[in-house]
C-alpha cells in the first residue's frame, strides 16, 4: 500500500469509529437517556428511559461539548505537547551558533542595528555580546547545539529547528499571549483551546487540555494564555497542580468515602433523570452526563498525575522526583497525559528572562542553570515518546515568546553587574518534533550576528498556521464567530510553512 | 385568545393587506434591505465590498455600487435590468465570466428578484437595523381586534399578541402557565438572582398578593440592582485589577457601586448613558456623575517594564470605541479599525472620527492611573470648603473653580513619561523620570498657565538633592530651584515657579555630589501648576493654607475616572493605517458614521454631543440593543440572536414588530425605564409559561426561539453560589464597598512581580453576594471562572452557557457548598424533629419551590440510610467529614449536598 491509499484506508477506519460511537451514543441516548453512567452507576437498562428522548436530535456534542471529532483533513498529529519556557531563552546561547558575532564581543554596537528600533530596556549605544555558551554540531543532521544542553544535543536528529522566527511584542505578557493566542491584547482563545474546540479530546475521564507549570511562578499573562477567550469555558486549559488538589475541587470532602460519593452522584443523576422525564430538556442529559464524568475524573486524574509507580529508570531517565513542581515531572506527566488521550499538554517553565541584573538572570551562569533543568527532561521526553510510538502522532513544540538581543543589556544605559541580553523581536529559535515534522531540518537563516532572520524567516502566524494543519486543520477555515465576525486563531495571517513537514 | 377571535384576528390582517395590495399598484415593490441586501451580502459582497473589490465593483455603499467600474460602465443600469454587467455576469454561459466565480449560481427566484428590483429602478435602501424606530401600529391592533374581552384573553398583552402572531404561523402551540410558586422562583431569579424570600412566598401563596404585586416588590427590592448590575459589569469589562503582566489591584468598586445603586433608583437608561460617558462633561458635574465615568476607565492598565504607555493609552482608546459600538450599537468596530466594513456601510476613517470622541481624555496608561476622582472623608468637606471659599473671596469663581477641581481629580497635570533628552537620566521602569546626579531631562511644549507655584509629585530616598528648573535648556532661565531631601513615601510638594506665559520646554537638572554615579537622585510622578492661595497677610490665611496642604496629602479612596483635556493639551486623532498606531495617516474630527444619521449640529463635538447622539429618539440601535439584551437576559436568547451585532451579519431578528415596539415603548413611554421595560416582560403570558417540553416540541424548536414554552436555562456564575448561601441561611446581605476574597484553594494567585496575594476575608465578607467578589483579570475566582462568568477583559454581550464536570466538582466538593449544605441540612433537621422522611421533603421544597415526587423522596431517603450507615460504622470519618454532628446530621448534609446538585436547583425553572 502507498502511502496514499494507507491515509485514505486510516481515514475510513476514522470515519467509521466516529460513526459507530455516535451510533452507540444515539442508541444509549433513546434507550435511557445517560450515557456514560451507564456501566458505571445503572447498566444499560434498555427501555427504561423511553418516551420523550427518543424523538429527540442530539450530536454526541449537545451531551459532551468535549466528544472527539475528526478533523476537516486527516492531521499528522493527534495530541500536542507545547513547551513554553516563559521569559524567553537566549537562541545565541543554545541554537543560533554566531561565531562572528564572538569576534564583536564588548565592542559598541553597529548604528545600523539601533536605527528605527526600540528596546525593551537597552538605551543609547549597548555593546556586543559574544555567545556564551560552546557550540558543535551534533547528529547526522550535523545541528547546531551547545554545550549548554548535551543530553538535547543527542536527540537533535528528531526535531527541525525554526531559526528565524520573529514576533511583533517585546514585552512578556503582550508577547507571550501573542505567541498562545494569536493576539497581544487579552481576550482570545489560546491554541489549545482552539485545538481542544475543533478535536474534542479522546478520554472522557481527564480534562481534554492540560496545562502543568513549573519554575515556581505562572506565566507573565497570567491564566489568559491558556484561557478559552470567547469560546465556551469548557475549552479553557485545566491546570493540574503537583500541590493541593492536582485539579480545583477534585477531591471529596475529608470523611466522604468513595462509596458514598458514588452514592451521592447516583442519587444526584437518579432525580435528574426523572426531572428530564417531566420537562424534557436535553441539558439535563448532558448534565448527567457530566456528573458521571466528573465522577471518574475523581478517579482518573490523580491516577495519572501521580509519577510514584513508574519504574526507577523512568524517574532517572527524565531526572524526576516524586513531589516536585519541576519541569522533568512536567514533561514526564505530559508523555502520561497524552499516552491517555489527552488532546492538549501546555508546559509552562518559568525562569528564562535573562537580563543580567542578576546571577540567576546571567547569560553565563542563571542561563546554564536554568538549561541543566530542562536538558534531561526534554530529551528524555522526545525518547520516550519515540520508544511507545507515540512521537508519530504527538507533535512536540518548543520556544519561548521572543529572542535575546546579540547586544548586552544596558538597562537604562547602566552598566549591568552580570552578563545579560534583552527582550529582542527579530529573531529567535524554536523547534518542532514529531507528528508530521520533517525530522533533522534546519529552517530559517539569520545575519551574523543572529539580529535578525535573512531568509525562510517565520511568524508567530506561520507557527500557529503549521501547528493547525499537523492537526488537521486549515487555518483560514477554522473559525469561530464572535461579536458579529469570525475569528481565526491567525487573524487574517499566516503562511504554512511546508519546509518543516514531513 | 380562543379559535374565534384569532380567526377574526387574522382575517383583518389579511384584509389590510389585501386593500393595501390594490392601493399601491400591481407589481409589489421590492424592498432592498429585506429582499435585495440579503442576496448581495451573501454571494457577492466578499469579494465586492470592503476590502475587496473586484473588477472595481463594490456593493457596499450606494455611491460605489452605481460608480463606473474597471471596464468604465457601472454594473447597475437603473430600469434596465438587461443592459445591466451584474444581471448579465449572473447568468453568463462562459464559467470564467459567471458569477460568482467558481461558486454554486444563483436561485432563478434571486435572479428574478434582482432583475425586478433594477428594474423598478434599483433604489438603495438601508438594513432594517439603521433605520430610526417608528411608532407601533400594534395598539390600534390590538383595539380594532376586539381582544380584550374575557379571563386569560384578557391578559393578552402586546408582547403575547405579537408571539403568537408567529406560534400561529409555525403552527405552535403555547404552552400552559407555570405553576404559581415554581413562576414565583423564576421571577425572583430573574430579578434579584435570589430565590424569593419566605416573606414573599408565603404571602403570595396565601393569596395576600398577585403575582403583579409579587414582580414589583422584586423590582423594589435592593436585591434587583445587584442582579442586574452583573450584567452590566460584563459589558463594562468591571474588575478589581489592572489586567496584563502585573495586573494588580485598582480601585474600581465606587464605579460597581454606582451601578448598582442606578439600577435600584431605575435611573433612566438615556442618563445612565450619558453620565458613563460623558458625565464629566455635564456643566458642574457631581460626584456621583464623574464616578460614572469610570465605566470607560476599565480599559486594562500596563504596568510591566519596558512597555510605552502611549501605545496602551492607544489600545484603550480604541477599547473604548469598540466598546461603546458593541453596548450601545450593536455593532462591531473592531473590523473598521483596520479597513472599512466589509458587511457594514461604515468606512475606515469613521472609525477614527468616532475615536476622536474619546481620544482627549487625561489618562494615559501610568501607573497611577490618575485622573483619579477622590472621595473625601466628612471631616475634609469642611477644609474643602475653607479652601475654596478663601479662594473665591480673593481671586473669583473661576480661581475658585480651578481650584475645587484640582483636588476633585488633581488635573490638569502632567505625567513624568513625558520627559525626553534623557542625559545621565531614565525613565525608571518606564514609569518614572529618575535624574542621576548631574542629569537632566526635558518636558516639551508644557503650559504652565503663567502659574505662580509648581506641585511635584515624587519620592526618594536620600538627601540633598539640588533641583533646577530652567527654560529651554541647561543655560536658560531659572524657573525654580529647591532642594530635595528624604520622604517618606510618595508626597505632593509646592514649589514657587516662576510665572511664564505661552507653551515653554522645562529643562530638569539635579545636582548631589554625594549620590553615586548612576543612581537616581528621586522618582518623579507627575508635576501639575496650580497658583498659590493668596491673601497671605490675612487673617485666616494660615488656616487654609494648612487645610490645602492636609487635602494635598490625601490618600484615600480614589477612582480611575475620564476627565477631559483643557484645550492647551488637547490631542489630534488621525485614521491608524491598517489599524496600526505606529503608522498615523490623516487627521480626522470627531464625528459619527454617516449610515447612522441622527446628528444634531446643536451637539458639541465631544463625548457628551456623542452620548447625546446614542440616547436620541433618532439614533436606530440603542433602543433596539437595550431591549434585545434585557429579553436575552430574560429568555436566554435575543430576538436578534446575535446580541452583540445587529449589522447586516446578524441574524435577522425574529420577532421584528416586536423588538421595535418594545423599543419605541421604552423610549417614549417609559421614558427609559429600564425597569418598566422588565415588568412588561416578566408579566406577559408568554414569559409566564412553563417550561417543561415535549420531545415532538423540542424538535420543532430546540432552540425555543418561536416561545412555544417558558425560559429554561442554568443560573449563572453568581446565582448559583448566591442561591446556595440564601437558601442555607448565609448569605451576608452587606452592600456595597471593596471587593471581598471569599475562601479559595491555595495557590490560585502566583503573578509574576506582584507581592499581592489573596487575603482571605473575615466574618460576613466571606458570604457576601457574588458581585462584590473581588475579579483579578488574570485570575478570576475559579468557581465563578467555571460556570462561565468572564476575566472582564474586554466587553462581553452574552455569558456562554456550558456544563462541564468542573462544575460538578464545584458543587459537589468547593467548601463553601459544603458548609451550605451542612447549614441547610441542620436547619431542616431541626424543624422536621430529626425526621429524615419529613426533613428531606421540607428541604426539597425549600430549594425548589415545589413538593417533592415519591421517586426523588425515595432515592434520596435512600442516599440518606446509606449515609446514615456508613458514617454509624465508621466514627472517624464522622469525625473528619463533620465535626461534632451525629451520623444522622451528617447524613441529611450529604442529602443536602447530593439536593444542591440537582439539576432542578441549579436552573432558572
């Protein structure tokens, strides 16, 4: 079989999935009106709930606004992983290798750079800052990765680069919103909820889009970035927390048995039933629904979030500790989490915005720190993903919201007591991984000094527009309407960018 | 209305229309905005019109749409439909010439009706939604008619005369009234957002009062303005913080608190525009009107480091325009900020003519968000008073005026990121001028208004600091030079200026040769000029002097509020190119899109003239806007579905007649009541009905838009927690003042570079109703962020209504429904003498207004013997889930709990 025939053959198979599950749903619906509840509190008990909903026209929707859907084409990738190091990493530190840009180091910075262009915090004249981190290429791929992360540095044959990326934000919370939402200003929906809104997620039993902080601070936007904007809240990111309740609310209160909360919730969907026998209205089928499902969440969500069971290698693969907020939980949680069917896994790590106004925010020491955090974990991840067949269908993206300037910071047009660089817009590097990608590429070409992209540059739009087709979706076409227009998550930009697909 | 009366309902309509037919001649006229736009709007517009327009057609406006075309003919031959590009290009045989282009042709029926219309002469028209509302012809309908004669008949009023107008057609059927005490909820929900009180509900079971009775001590009730407040505050975008990076606290609760207390006095909704508006425009403006004002200043606020204040200053601008358009018009601007509407016949540049309304406010995005309206403690009215007085009796009334109003809002003034020709000198984290030593800065074009004295707001932190004002530059004249030493804190000091006339550039310096290098010798906040008091040698003057320094030290509680520029800093607005406000093109003046009409040239050229435009008789969308809202909010869904557009995108409304009586109604007749408009509602049969439904009526309307049945939908974000409260005894019915921080898991708040943090409050505030909740933008109270209350970042017309099992574990596991089941469950405990049958029943009743069924009495009887058990056996969990109760209290919780959950409760009935 070509590899043709082989996505149509998938694509019926899909089809017919869907179709067998509505099938099954519809059937459930006019045999007793709850769905999953079902096995769990009443069995299928056919005729039980007979008269008035068998009339009735329901999508698996109308009952379950997270029910999976296929998308308009086939996608490459199921799930997506999303690591976002909040603050922005330097590129000329781990990617971007700028040799010549070392033969400027401390010398003042050309005018030509500075002309027309505002910093976040650089005034006046800065100086050039060589790269401070050794650089070798790694692979068969031949990438460029530095010495700052060499456990990445052997798995870099797996992800294609995006070395001229730019965005139009200097400042975290504009940018970083930017960067998840489409849009600097508060208000839209992030790229999980977009995803999450168009798919559905496949396990009814977790929240469909995940999002798992570390670094010890939330995003500088705040919840926004994985907010749902004007789609239903039901889309929202769902942050599941290594401390206190991994979900709000999850657990029962002290005292209340299983049992008895089992009871609680058969006793709750029992009147419900026959509330909807009297008025009739299918909100009060999916509200069943949706007890049930709270229901087994309850079970579902601390089974998943709990790393205690896995096998001693895993923990040393990843550098996992049981109990830590940390990245490598995060990223051994996100491998968890879409191996269950969770649609969406948003990583956030802050720590990243290395001014130099301090040892932990230095482009020589913080920096390398911060990178030793993320080293392990993240091509530990790529590894194990690889290694179940799941890489294939997940797609793995990694960046921060902008770049670093090839220029010392000057905060102000003070002399900074540690090596640092500022929020910079022309240039950064990201990388994919996974579904669909084009492993080993290098995209995107930047001038010497890594100040700007020269060729096969890419923006936040072009991301978001690639990100959308791995899953199945055309950008222009995936809207939603709002305040009287449709939106897209790539407003009215956006060009795919084919070189990175596989 | 029997068989009988609606025959002879209908037969008169027909009657009228069948005359009409042969006095206005054979061939009907076709009507552009209902028959032909329709057809433009959805084949040919995308890509003629707006932003497109092919072959150099456009259909938007009336001008371009009969212009010349690429091929130099137009396409629109009035009377002859034959020579006319369009007809021909619709039914061409060559694919590449047929329109539209590579898409499905037109309907013969669409052709044909095209063909008549240009023929007739193809007169443009306007939508439906620009043309002003006309007076109904619906009383003398319902006169001639002859309804009105007996029982329910009788009760027939307009709004149900014009829904059954449609049933009919649909061949609907309406539904029966709803039970007396389950209609008495839905009222109360609807109108308070509490269940009724016992007072209430016995009195109206008992016959004491008629439902009409019941609906107007709802609407007098204080309750009423806190549940339609929220509604308001979505569109407002009210929140307690700043929004974006930092997004820390702000004052804005004087602001909910005007609205609330306008809903209470059913402040006419024309007034209640105005003063949001443009209340510190209306000649001596009170304190109540300029707190109005802050519904414009809940723009977001950017506090992070490095970010320009004028590029959010802009973004809040163009917030307030897109704003304004969405809650009073109905109209999405956002489009039209970047190119002119595709759909809609507004231009690009009308967008930032109406901008120009807005754009000569005061703020601009600092960090202290002055203007700030200050609210005065009792004791310094007196001193107020003093200072004013004195100032009055030695310079005059507009001395006097000047003066009161400076310590109202402390403007005119001028912030510190201002400054430029920064040497040895920052912007200290892009907020505030910091001079090193030896450094200086430069204030360009500043007026002084030939001001004897300088007020300078700034702090530091160490001494000796010898400060220089000249004019011009580092060798001109000295204007004022003092000494700056140690504060504590931020304090406002007067300095002697020297007066000069006319705009001139202030040239700040300082010296202090024991600072070190780069350190700031002070942080600058702003610098205002305000004359000294005169009369020194009086008797009395070192009184008032010491009264105006104490005012001058106020830090009170003080509210973002709009106050307009003086005209020597009045601002210019040019159209943005492509929305982008790096990228100015031409100047443009305030004024109003040209499709709306309705300007008065009496009008000032502000935000007043503006609000004064939005409230008159002539202006199409504001009426129809507020009556489609407050319907939405009684029926879950407008009459014009699309609550925020009612363009040529919007869904066309379903009930037209009556949208438009309704809103000529609340115009004239209830001269904006906003509660008269409600009362008609909530007491028409139609909203009456119940809500129960069969599966062969769901099916022919699901989404009940034709109202076969009564309004069926789940409470929002803050009726479902402050029912909870009200029905278990805890709801605190405090009003009014800050925020409160009711219990929330740990952890919730984590904002980068803001040391706030989520105090818990004590005692009633932490049952208070949900709308004095504090609203962290990036970080809403979660349970209310779970049933789809918003961040209130931006405007919102309509709240999503989801169900989602987060919503479930709220319910079922937040400590706060906990402890109301635990309370609601002792009660009912106590009054049913420990019996579990007749404690079940009551509390059932109690929650929901009606007896319960044997079923749901058995299942939870069930729930509760099992409850009842386990906590028997097993002590410790007694213990752990109910401190100090007997197993059969802490059983009746569980019910309780397991009875808060039931869909029942949580849905208007």
């Amino acid at each position: 079989m070509n590899s043709l025939e082989k996505l149509f053959a998938e694509l019926a198979v899909q089809k017919l999935q869907h179709q067998t599950r509505r099938h099954f749903l519809m059937d459930c619906v006019s045999k007793m009106g709850g769905l999953a509840m079902a096995p769990l509190l009443f069995g299928c008990e056919p005729g039980k709930l007979s008269k008035s909903t068998s009339g009735l026209q329901l999508s698996e929707r109308d009952l379950n606004p997270l029910a999976p859907l296929p998308p308009p084409f086939l996608g490459k990738a199921k799930s997506i992983i999303y690591l976002h190091m909040a603050g922005a990493p330097s590129q000329l530190e781990l990617f971007d290798y700028k040799p010549e840009l070392a033969k400027y180091h401390d010398q003042a910075c050309p005018e030509s750079l500075l002309e027309g262009r505002k910093f976040a915090f650089i005034r006046g004249v800065p100086k050039m800052l060589g790269p401070q981190a050794k650089f070798s290429q790694h692979g068969e791929s031949g990438a460029w990765v530095s010495d700052y992360l060499p456990h990445f540095a052997k798995v870099a044959d797996e992800v294609a680069f995006l070395k001229a990326m730019h965005t139009d934000q200097f400042n975290h919370g504009p940018a970083q919103l930017f960067m998840q939402t489409g849009s600097a200003r508060l208000g839209r929906p992030s790229l999980g909820s977009w995803v999450t809104y168009g798919l559905g997620t496949e396990n009814q039993n977790l929240p469909g889009f995940v999002v798992l902080t570390s670094g010890g601070k939330t995003p500088d936007a705040g919840k926004s970035v994985w907010g749902s904007g004007f789609l239903p809240s039901v889309y929202q990111g769902v942050q599941c927390r290594s401390k206190g309740d991994p979900v709000l609310y999850l657990e029962d209160p002290s005292g209340m048995s299983r049992d008895l909360k089992k009871n609680v919730i058969s006793a709750i969907n029992q009147a419900n039933q026959e509330d909807f026998e009297t008025f009739g209205d299918p909100e009060i089928l999916s509200r069943i629904n949706q007890y049930e499902m709270a229901y087994r969440m309850q079970i579902e969500v601390p089974e998943v979030m709990n790393i205690n069971d896995e096998p001693e290698y895993m923990h040393e693969l990843y550098g996992t500790k049981s109990g830590e907020e940390s990245f490598a939980n995060n990223c051994l949680l996100a491998r968890k989490l879409v191996e269950k069917g969770v649609r969406v896994v948003q990583l956030y790590d802050w720590g990243w915005d290395t001014h130099g106004t301090d040892h932990d925010g230095s482009i020589d020491m913080g920096l390398r720190n911060k990178c030793r955090e993320i080293d392990r974990p993240m091509a530990a991840l790529l590894l194990d993903l690889k290694q179940r067949g799941l890489l294939e269908e997940t797609l793995v993206v990694w960046g921060g919201e902008f770049g670093r300037t090839p220029m010392q910071e000057n905060r102000e047009g003070k002399q900074m007591g540690f090596l640092g660089r500022d929020h910079h817009v022309d240039a950064f590097t990201m990388w994919m991984a996974g579904g669909g990608v084009k492993k080993g590429t290098s995209y995107g070409i930047t001038d010497d000094f890594g100040f700007a992209g020269v060729d096969e540059r890419v923006s936040v739009h072009d991301l978001h527009a690639t990100i959308l087709h791995l899953m199945g979706f055309d950008h222009e076409k995936f809207t939603y309407d709002f305040q009287g227009r449709p939106f897209r998550l790539t407003d009215v930009h956006g060009e795919l960018i084919h070189s990175v697909l596989a | 209305m029997n068989r009988n009366q609606l025959a002879i309902l209908l037969s008169l309509l027909i009657g009228i229309s069948v005359i009409g037919f042969f006095f206005f001649g054979r061939e009907k006229e076709v009507d552009y905005s209902s028959e032909i736009k329709p057809i433009l709007n959805k084949h040919c517009i995308t890509c003629h019109g707006g932003v497109k327009k092919s072959g150099g057609f456009s259909l938007l406006f009336e001008e371009e749409a009969f212009a010349p075309t690429e091929s130099g003919h137009p396409a629109i031959i009035p009377g002859d439909p034959n020579s006319s590009e369009l007809i021909k290009r619709l039914t061409h045989s060559d694919p590449e010439l047929r329109m539209p282009y590579q898409r499905p042709a037109l309907s013969e029926e669409e052709i044909e009706l095209l063909k008549t219309w240009i023929k007739q002469g193809a007169k443009w028209g306007k939508h439906w939604a620009y043309e002003p509302v006309k007076e109904p012809e619906i009383t003398s309908q319902i006169q001639s008619a002859g309804i009105g004669s007996t029982d329910r008949e009788a009760n027939l009023a307009p709004i149900d005369l014009l829904i059954r107008e449609k049933l009919t057609e649909k061949g609907m059927i309406p539904s029966m009234e709803e039970q007396p005490l389950r209609l008495l909820r839905r009222v109360a929900l609807d109108l308070t957002g509490l269940p009724p009180s016992d007072s209430l509900v016995s009195d109206f079971s008992a016959g004491k009062i008629t439902y009409e009775q019941a609906v107007d001590q709802l609407l007098s009730s204080p309750a009423y303005g806190e549940k339609w407040a929220a509604w308001w505050l979505d569109l407002a975008r009210y929140a307690d913080t700043k929004g974006y990076e930092r997004d820390v606290s702000r004052t804005m609760w004087p602001y909910r608190d005007w609205v609330i207390r306008a809903f209470n006095d059913d402040k006419p909704f024309d007034e209640f525009t105005i003063e949001q508006l443009a209340g510190d425009l209306l000649p001596n403006p009170t304190q109540d009107q300029l707190t109005a004002t802050a519904f414009h200043r809940n723009t977001m606020n950017n506090d992070e480091g490095g970010t320009q204040d004028e590029e959010f200053r802009v973004a809040a601008l163009l917030d307030r325009v897109n704003t304004t358009y969405e809650v009073w018009q109905s109209t999405t601007m956002a489009c039209v900020q970047c190119h002119s509407h595709t759909y809609d016949p507004i231009r690009h540049e009308e967008y930032y003519q109406s901008a120009a309304f807005f754009n000569n406010t005061r703020d601009e995005d600092t960090h202290d968000e002055e203007p700030r309206l200050r609210f005065y403690e009792e004791a310094q009215q007196g001193q107020i008073e003093a200072v004013l007085n004195w100032t009055k009796a030695q310079e005059g009334e507009k001395a006097a005026k000047i003066r009161g109003d400076f310590l109202k809002f402390f403007e005119p003034k001028y912030a510190a990121h201002l400054a430029t020709d920064f040497n040895k000198a920052e912007l200290i984290d892009t907020k505030w001028l910091g001079l090193w030593p030896g450094g200086s800065a430069v204030y360009k074009n500043i007026d002084t208004q030939g001001s004897d004295q300088m007020l300078l707001d700034y702090w530091t932190g160490i001494n000796g600091t010898q400060m220089t004002i000249r004019k011009d530059g580092p060798e001109g004249e000295v204007l004022a030079s003092f000494v700056i030493n140690k504060t504590e804190g931020e304090i406002v000091r007067q300095i002697p200026f020297k007066p000069v006339s006319g705009k001139v550039n202030l040239y700040f310096e300082a010296k202090n040769p024991s600072a070190k290098p780069q350190q700031n010798t002070s942080a600058i906040v702003w610098f205002a000029f305000v004359p000294s008091l005169k009369g020194k040698d009086k008797p009395g003057f070192a009184q008032v002097q010491n009264s105006w320094e104490e005012l001058l030290k106020f830090r009170g509680t003080r509210l973002p509020i709009l106050i307009e520029n003086p005209p020597y800093m009045s601002r210019t607005t040019q159209v943005f190119e492509r929305g982008n406000w790096m990228v100015p093109g031409d100047q443009v003046k305030p004024k109003t899109p040209a499709e709306f009409g309705g300007w008065q040239e009496k009008w000032p050229a502000n935000r007043l003239g503006f609000a004064y435009w939005l409230t008159s008789a002539e202006n199409p969308l504001t009426s129809r806007t507020l009556v489609n809202r407050i319907w939405d909010q009684l029926f879950g869904r407008g009459i014009v579905r699309t609550l925020e557009d009612m363009g040529s995108q919007s869904d066309p409304p379903t009930h037209p007649e009556l949208l438009d009586y309704l809103a000529w109604k609340t115009m004239n007749d209830y001269d904006w009541s906003i509660k008269s408009l409600i009362r008609e509602i909530v007491t028409s049969q139609t909203y009456k009905q119940s809500s129960a439904i069969s599966a062969e009526a769901y099916r022919q309307d699901p989404d009940n838009q034709w109202y076969a049945r009564g309004p069926r939908f789940r409470l929002s974000a803050e009726q479902v927690r402050d029912q909870a409260l009200a029905v278990s005894g805890l709801l605190s019915r405090k009003m009014y003042g800050p925020g409160v921080k009711p219990p929330q898991p740990e952890g919730i708040w984590q904002t980068v570079y803001n040391g706030e943090s989520w105090t818990e409050s004590e005692g009633e505030d932490r049952y208070r109703r949900g709308i004095y909740t504090f609203l962290k933008r990036t970080s809403p109270y979660p349970s209310f962020i779970s049933f789809d209350a918003g961040s209130r970042e931006v405007c919102l017309s309509k709240r999503l209504v989801t169900n989602t099992p987060l919503q479930a574990l709220v319910t079922l596991n937040d400590p706060v429904y906990l402890e109301a089941a635990k309370n609601l469950g002792k009660k009912t405990w106590e009054k049913s003498s420990g019996n579990a049958e007749r404690a079940i029943s009551q509390a059932y009743e109690q929650l929901v207004l009606s007896p319960i069924s044997e079923g749901k009495k058995k299942t939870l009887l069930e729930l509760y013997a099992s409850a009842k058990t386990e906590f028997t056996q097993d002590p410790k969990a007694l213990e752990e889930f109910y401190p100090g109760a007997k197993p059969e209290e802490a059983a009746m919780a569980v019910v309780a709990n397991a009875m808060m959950n039931l869909d029942e409760f949580l849905t208007k009935p």
